[in-house]
C-alpha cells in the first residue's frame, strides 16, 4: 500500500498528508528510495 500511494504521490495525485497516519513513515522511506526525498513531507 505504501508503493501505491508514493506513487500517487509521484503522479501529483496526492499529498503525504492524503497518506492515513499509520503509513505515513513508510511512504516517507518509499519516496527517499525513489529519489524523490522533497516528496517526503508533510507540507507538499
């Protein structure tokens, strides 16, 4: 689930703070691997 919705994230889709709470940190570490680490927070 944290694949899917990093990707979302990627796409524009959706926000780290669409993320429900319990899978924030790892969609956070999701992004980093991706190289996409100004993904990774709250406020994007």
């Amino acid at each position: 689930m944290a694949v899917i919705y990093a990707t979302l994230i990627v796409k524009g889709a959706k926000t780290l703070a669409d993320v429900p709470i319990t899978i924030q940190a790892q969609v956070k570490q999701v992004l980093i691997d991706l190289d996409c680490p100004e993904l990774a927070s709250v406020e994007a």
